[in-house]
C-alpha cells in the first residue's frame, strides 16, 4: 500500500501537470517568443518526470 | 553492394524478424526453467512503450512539420495517465489477475455482470477502430521501404500497379502472423504471460529509440553544427518560426486541450497497452517505477522531433514530411544511418503489430466466436481435452485474419491518409471504451444497459464524425455531404455535427462522442437496475484493493457434483489443467457437491482461457441453484469496509486519548515533584535553622546554668551565641530573599555602575577571609572601566557570594581563586574561578537549585567544606538575571575548575534614561 502522504503528493503532482500541460499557463510561455512554447512544454515535462521518479522511488525507502 | 540495394535491405529486414524470434523462444525458456526475464520493472516500462508505433517514429516528425508542438500532446496525454497508474492500473492489476481477465473486452464485460453481449460490442468496436491502425503500421513499412530503396527518386508509395506478393509488408505481416501463433498462443490460457513476446516488445522499443536519437543526434550535430545554428538558421526563416507556436496547432488552445484529452484516455483504453500494462504485468511494483520511466522514454524519444522537422522544412530533405526521418540522411549520402532507421521504424511497426494482434484476436476468439459457437451448440461433442485444440485454433485463425484484414484495409484504403489521421481516427475510437472502465472501477452503480448503450451512441459518433467522413475524402462516398450533410440536413454535417464548427475534427469528434457515451452511461445507470450478479461484480471491481476483500471465498451457493464439473474442465481445457483446479481438493468422492471455492476456481481456469463472459455460461450450465451469494457478498463488503472505518476512528481516537494520558501524566509527574521539592525545601530549612538554634540554646542554657564559668569560656560561649546568631539571621534574610524573588517581589534599586569598581570592593571584602582559609586569590581586570546597571548592594552580595562559594570548592592542598572581569561583545563578563575538581557537565544546572550545595556535601567530598546555606547560587542567578544578565557554570580556563560566569549588559550612555527594572517573576533563568 503507498503511503497517504505520498498519494497527496503524487496527485498533487497530477494537478500540477495538468495546469502545466495545458493552457493558460501555456498561453503565458508563447509570449515569450517563437519557439518558448515547445521549450517550456519540454522544460515542464522533465520536470514532471524528475518529481514523479523522486515521489515514487524515494517514498520507498521511506 | 550498396547498403540500400533491396536484397540488402530484405536480408536486414528479415534478418531482424529473425532475431525477435530468437529473442522470444530465449524469453520463453527462460519462463519456463522459472528463470523470467521479464520480472524487472524497467522491461515492464520499455514494454509499455509499445505505444510508440511507427506513428511516432515516422509520424510525429510529420506532425511537427503541419502543426507545430502539437504532436507532443499525443506523449504528454500518456504521461498524465500513467502518474495515475499506481492507482487506477494497480486496481485493474488486481481485478484481472483475480478474474483471470484476459483482454479489455474481457474486462468491460466483466465488470458489466459479464456480459456477453458488451463483451461482443468492445471487441467490435476495437476490431473496426484499430485495423486502419495496424493498416497505419504496413503502411509505413510499405512506404519506408520504397523510400529508402527509391531515394533520391520520389516515390509514390502507391500499391495499384503493384500484385500483392511485391509488396513487402505482405511478407512482413505473414512472418508477423507466424510470430504472433508461435510466441502469443502458446498457451490456452490467455491470461497466462507470453513472457517472450514481451522480452521482444522491450528490446524492440530499445532499438526504435536508439535509431530515433541516432538520427536526431545526426540532424543536430552533424548536417547542422549543434541546435545553435539549426535555431540560428530557422530564426532567418520567418514561415518556420509560425511552425514553433499555437498558432499552428488545429484549433488552437481548444484543439491543444482536446488532443490532450484523447491521447489520454486512448491510452487507456488501447487494446494493447491494457495487453502489456495489465494482462502482461508480473509484479504490481513495476507500475511504480513504469509510472515515470514510460514518461521519460516518451520525453527521450520526442527530444529531437522538432530539430528533424525543422531541418526538413529548411529544405534539406524534401518529399513527405512523414518521410524526413529517412530523407534527412539519405540526402546526405549516408548509407548505414537510413538503414538503421528503417529497422526502427520497421521495429516500431512490428512492435504494434505483434501486441496489437494478441490482443484482438483474443478478443476476437473470446468475445466474438466462441460465444457464438458455444450458443448455436456448434462445437463438437468430444472428451478430454477436445475443445481446448478448438479454441487454439479459434485464435489462432483470429490472428491470421485480423493481420489480413489489416493488410487489406492498407492495400484498398490506406492511400487516402496521411498517418496521423489514421492514428487519430484509431485513438478516437479506444478512447470510447475509457469511460466504461474508469466509471466502472469507481462507481458501483454503473450498470450494463447504462455501458453498452454508451458505448453504442460513443460508436455511431465517432463513425459518423471520424471514420465515415474519412471515406468521403478518400472518394469512397460523395463528398458532398461533408459540406452540406447528408440529404441536404445541415445540422448533421459529420465536421460541424449540431452546427458547432470551427472546431478540430478531433476534438469535435471526441467531444460528441463523449458526450452521448458518459451521458448514456451514468443517466441510464441512474434509471435503471442491475442483475444480481452485476451488483457483485461492480462490488468486486470497486473494492478490488479492498484489503479483506478475498475472491476466492466468494463461490457459487448452487449444488454442482465434482464428477460433472470436472467433466466440463476437462473438456475445454484438458486434463493436466483440470487437475491443477482439483488439487487442492483431491480425495473427494466425485459424486459430492463442489465447494463454492472449487467452482469459482473452476470458473477463473474456464475464463482465461474462453474469456468470463463465457465462462459463465458454461458454469451456469453444471451449476444447479443460486449464481453467487451476492447479499452475503454485499455484506461482506460493506460490513468490512464499516468496520475498516471504525476501526480507522478508534485507532484515531485512542491516540488522540493517549496523547491527553500522556499530558496528564506528565503534569502529575510534575506535581509530585513540585510537592516534593516543597517537602524537601521545608525540611532543609527547618534542618538549617535547627542547627544554628541548636547552638545557641545549649550555650545559653550551659551560661545560665553555670554562672561560676571563667570568664574566657563565657566569652567564647558568647562568641559562638552571637556568631550563630548571625548565621542564623543571615539564613533568614535569604530565605526570604528567595522568596521574593520566586514570587517577583524582590525590590532592586537599578541605577549606572562600575562593575570594576564594586568588583574590587567585593575583592577586598573577601580578601581577608580568604586568606585565613589559606586561599590564594588572584585578580584580573581586562576592563578598567565596566559600566552596568545594577543595584551596587546586591551585585556585591552576588560577588562575594561567588568567592566565597569558589573557595569552597577550590582545591584541598594549595587552593587557588582567580577573579577576572572582561569586556565581551556589548556586555562584561566577570567570571570567578577555581582549581577545584570542577563540576560535571550534567550537574552543572543543578547547582543552581536550592540547597543543591548541602547535597553535594553529604555526598561525601573528601574534605570538610564550610558549609553554606545552599541558596547563594540561586539568589545570585536571579538577582542577575533581574538585571538583565546571566550566570552560569563553565570549565575554568586558567585554573582548570569550575568556572562561574556572571554577564551583564554594558550601561547606555549617560544621558540615556536609566531602564526600569524588569517586573517578570525571577526565576532562575535558564541558559
């Protein structure tokens, strides 16, 4: 069973992808010039990525 | 000989066919010693990246050409889904592997009161929305074949002039169809893991991703001098920049959420990641670790989508711009690198193909024919093990025909599209069978009706939205009722269905079909009932990871002889497999009725084998009596998750009742110890006042009574009277000092001055006694002039009360006392010192208590002390404190004793107002 701290946090995560992946807050990234919406886009998912492996793989040693 | 010459590329390509095979007869005889290579989350993750087909590989460049950041959305959807995979696939890990469920269809229908019907219905729908998808997957080897072998000529990719047998994906889809029978029906029971098949998925996914970055790699760094300049040269083309941004994606921010939304929810209800992320799952523990590493696959394999574009666009390559991944370094010249490609785009394709087909023609068999066959009572009538060869066969020719069929769609209609509208047209449809599962695993009142018909009204939408529209663009109908919808109605124009325009094909269409199948799903549900045995399968789902939730005790309440139950085992599934079934019971007599356990094992061997759908049936027909005790189910159910609550509330209130114990029996502990401490402090005093009094009676009492002493004794008498006395008066007024202070009423006079000054008049007070006692006493003033506040009479009592305790302690032979007074910081230190044993670290605070000195004493020192009251130390600690100041016990530095430091805040200026005396209770501050 996961732990419920790690559940909150890993479906707080969730949400944080979703705003991150979607617009409006792609909307603010676009402004910043041609080529910034990909490049948040990426910056944004790796980041999602490093979060999700650090929840799940440090939770077990917790 | 070229490396492009087309026997060249054949022997490659087969030869790479070749290695799958040997990869997944190696992967199978490792299963079968026991020794799996497929119990590793990271296989399980590469495994799960069977969803990047030959539509990411050739496709997504594409997509990036047409619209921009866009083809990202179709990895970024995945992505969320699977952060929810320790939740929502950890639960239908759990449900399929104690059902035995062996497809999604298998599953839907089951969770639906297994249901054939609906069963039928998501085979059905998967059957006509996922063979343009494997058609997608010929296609693209068709194409990247005539690319890498045509190039630089261009290539139609067309098949009309060419018979069937020149057409390698042909070939490709036969030595596929012999793959899939080899390595996918090697067992009748298909939810049993092809463990081989599976080690193949995951070194295919290792080899697209390795050709995919090789040719990125190639892209940036070798035909442009890193992204700098590719960036550098596209910042020159305007028309490029447009490609970057929203503005190119269809629909723009609407179409970027609804893309999202479908690549989401297809990927859930994809045929074949429910194969490799359910049926196929070892250990749930790899869906944690999958649940990040299939996102960072998909991150690495899309990295250099956008620079392959742009390097395409610039115009580099040419042609298609599905084909940029080949013509980039074809255009070069380079010959090993556009092979290598075409093995990842053919190993992306394979890799779609070979899960894809499992996963339909078990579906196809399960679902579809055996159904069928089993109700028409077509199936031969024979003994042991006579069907299982029928329902091997079944499948196997399910394998072949669907791989046909997908051949056939390619040939006849794969023209008309581009690869991304196939893929799409294909993720609309598995996105239809994403609400009956998601809503069926948490809601426990979604019902058959309310799912089949969604699931129906999902269907003709997204056909009429989607799939129809797409013969009409193929030529296949009249186009004209894309503009002016069918007989002239408007309204139900297939882009513009209901008026609503202006939107992408895509999202339109999802957002129609989800519409009517949510909608129809949850309103019927709401209106309608469920059969007895829905009710306990929904309960089954929903509290799937329920944790006293045992599905084997939940049998079937009906009579059922074993003799004819084993019969019907050993029919459909041989006799080596009915014998595992009866091995736990194995001395019954066979004319006995099953037990509710043996039948539901029974029935768990049927349906992964038949499917559960199927199984039923043949269980109900052995089964005399009530299915399943569904009240009992129910109350099992809810009484254990009443009970899981209350105890979750007990367990929370009795730590919230031990936390209060714990106070409580904290403040009481510190109660005792207060009425202890009075106890004690009560007797020490009257014991120190006694002694004194004590004296000073006896010599009065002698004086009286013998008025005939000579006169030296009366004197000395009278000395020891007056000198007790004194002793006595002195204990008081501390005392009483105390008291005040512990109740915050000492009055202090606080005005500005040198603490040199008084220093030196307490030095010379002590001097003297000193002496007489033998102690040296030495002095040191770093500071001349110390100013402080402070009352002059009490700070001198503080001084002297320090020496004099110093030269208590200091040492027995040659005593030594060292007085120094230095500036620190904003404040003086005046620290007295001696050579004494010094007090240990954890005593240090205790000298401060009261009386604490009488103690140390009796603890047997080994000289004798004079002695003291025992209450200098936390008078002098509050009088300083009073002022502002602190005092405390270190280790001597000079003398190597104890050490007792006074510090004391530096006086403000002159004309700064004196400070008013602090009225707080004077406790003996702590440190």
């Amino acid at each position: 069973m996961m732990p419920t701290r790690r559940k909150e946090r890993l479906i707080a995560l969730i949400i944080l992808a979703t705003l991150l992946f979607t617009p409006p807050l792609l909307l603010v990234t676009e402004r910043l010039g041609p080529g910034a919406l990909t490049l948040s886009v990426f910056l944004a998912w790796a980041a999602v990525i490093a979060l999700a492996a650090w929840l799940l793989e440090g939770g077990r040693r917790e | 000989m070229s490396w492009r010459s087309e026997a060249t590329v054949l022997a490659v390509a087969f030869g790479y066919l070749a290695l799958l095979f040997l990869i997944a007869a190696w992967g199978d005889r490792r299963a079968e010693r026991g020794r799996s290579i497929i119990g590793s989350p990271t296989i399980y993750a590469l495994s799960i990246a069977v969803y990047c087909t030959a539509w990411t590989f050739y496709g997504s460049v594409g997509r990036a050409a047409e619209t921009g950041p866009s083809f990202l959305l179709i990895y970024l959807g995945p992505t969320l889904a699977m952060l929810l995979a320790p939740f929502v696939t950890r639960k239908m890990v759990r449900i399929a592997r104690a059902q035995r469920l062996t497809s999604i269809a298998d599953f839907i229908s089951a969770r639906y009161g297994k249901s054939t019907g609906l069963g039928a219905l998501v085979a059905l729908i998967a059957l006509v929305g996922i063979t343009p998808y494997i058609a997608l997957q010929l296609k693209a080897i068709t194409l990247s074949h005539a690319v890498l072998v045509d190039y630089p000529e261009a290539t139609g990719g067309t098949l009309e002039n060419a018979p069937f047998w020149a057409d390698k994906s042909f070939w490709v889809a036969l030595v596929l169809a012999v793959f899939i029978i080899l390595f996918g029906t090697r067992h009748l029971d298909a939810s049993e893991r092809h463990e081989g098949m599976v080690a193949a998925i995951a070194f295919e996914s290792l080899v697209k991703l390795t050709a995919f970055l090789a040719v990125g790699a190639f892209t940036v760094f070798v035909l442009y001098r890193g992204p700098g300049e590719l960036f550098a040269r596209v910042a020159e083309t305007p028309a490029l920049l447009e490609v970057l941004g929203l503005a190119a994606v269809p629909g723009g921010a609407l179409g970027w959420v609804g893309t999202l939304a479908l690549a989401f929810l297809a990927f859930l209800g994809l045929p074949r990641q429910f194969q490799v992320m359910v049926v196929e799952n070892v250990d749930e523990r790899h869906i944690t670790r999958a649940a990040w590493l299939f996102p960072l696959y998909l991150l690495a394999i899309n990295l250099f989508v956008m620079p392959i574009a742009l390097a395409g666009l610039l115009g580099d390559a040419g042609g298609n711009p599905d084909g940029f991944v080949l013509t980039l370094p074809l255009g070069t010249g380079a010959e090993g690198l556009p092979l290598l490609v075409f093995i990842g785009g053919l190993s992306a394709a394979t890799g779609m193909m070979i899960v894809e087909t499992i996963a339909l023609s078990t579906m196809v068999s399960n679902q579809l024919v055996m159904p069928l066959l089993l109700r028409a009572r077509l199936l031969p009538r024979g003994g042991q093990g006579a069907l299982a060869g029928w329902v091997l066969g079944v499948r196997r020719l399910a394998i072949l025909a669907i791989l046909l069929l997908g051949y056939g769609y390619h040939a006849l209609v794969g023209d008309a599209y581009s690869l991304v509208t196939i893929g799409l047209v294909s993720f609309a449809a598995a996105a239809q069978f994403t609400p009956a599962l998601l809503i069926g695993l948490y809601w426990r009142g979604a019902n058959r009706m309310g799912a089949g018909l969604g699931l129906t009204a999902g269907f003709v939408l997204w056909a009429w939205t989607l799939l129809i529209p797409g013969f009409a663009q193929s030529g296949w109908l009249d186009a004209g009722f894309l503009t002016q919808g069918p007989f002239g109605i408007e309204w139900l124009r297939p882009y513009a269905l209901f008026g609503l325009e202006g939107w992408d094909i895509y999202t339109h269409a999802l957002l129609w079909s989800l519409v009517a199948n949510v909608g129809l799903l949850v309103g019927v549900s709401l209106f309608t009932r469920q059969s007895s045995l829905e009710q306990t399968q929904a309960a089954l789902f929903t509290e799937a990871l329920h944790p006293r939730l045992d599905q084997a005790s939940l049998g079937h309440a009906g009579h059922t002889p074993r003799g004819e139950l084993r019969a019907l085992l050993d029919r459909y599934l041989g006799a080596a497999t009915t014998a595992r079934v009866f091995a736990e019971e194995p001395d019954q007599d066979d004319r006995h009725p099953a037990s509710p356990a043996l039948v539901a094992r029974g029935e768990r061997a049927l349906a992964g084998a038949l499917g559960s759908a199927s199984a039923r049936v043949l269980i109900d027909s052995v089964v005399r009596g009530e299915a399943l005790d569904l009240p009992a189910l129910l109350s099992i159910l809810d009484t254990t998750s009443e009970t899981l609550e209350m105890n979750r509330r007990l367990e929370q209130k009795s730590r919230e009742l031990e936390r209060a114990g714990e106070a409580l029996r904290e403040a009481n502990e510190r109660l005792r110890e207060l009425d202890r401490l009075k106890d004690e402090f009560v007797a020490m005093v009257s014991h120190e006042l006694r002694t004194p009094l004590t004296s000073i009676r006896a010599f009065a009492e002698i004086l009286r009574d013998h008025r005939d002493l000579p006169d030296d004794k009366r004197e000395h008498f009278l000395e020891v009277v007056v000198r007790e006395s004194q002793r006595l008066s002195r204990l008081i007024e501390e005392i009483l000092d105390l008291a005040r202070l512990e109740s915050g009423r000492l009055t202090l006079h606080p005005e500005r001055l040198d603490l040199a000054e008084l220093a030196r008049r307490g030095v010379e007070a002590m001097q003297r006694p000193l002496e007489e006692r033998g102690i040296t006493l030495e002095v040191a003033f770093e500071a001349d002039a110390a100013p402080v506040i402070g009352d002059p009479d009490r700070l001198e009592q503080v001084v002297i009360n320090l020496l004099d305790n110093a030269g208590k302690f200091a040492d027995a032979t040659a005593p030594r006392v060292r007085l120094t007074l230095a500036r620190h910081k904003r404040g003086f230190r005046l620290a007295v010192e001696d050579n004494g044993a010094g007090i240990a670290e954890d005593e240090r605070e205790r000298v401060f208590e009261k009386f604490h000195q009488i103690q140390h004493q009796d603890d047997g020192a080994p000289r004798a002390r004079p002695r003291g009251s025992g209450l200098g130390l936390p008078i002098s600690r509050g009088i300083v404190a009073h002022l502002g100041g602190r005092l405390w016990v270190e280790d001597a530095p000079t003398l190597g004793g104890a050490c007792l430091v006074m510090e004391l805040p530096e006086a403000p200026d002159d004309d700064a107002a004196p400070p008013t005396p602090p009225t707080a209770p004077a406790s003996p501050a702590a440190e």
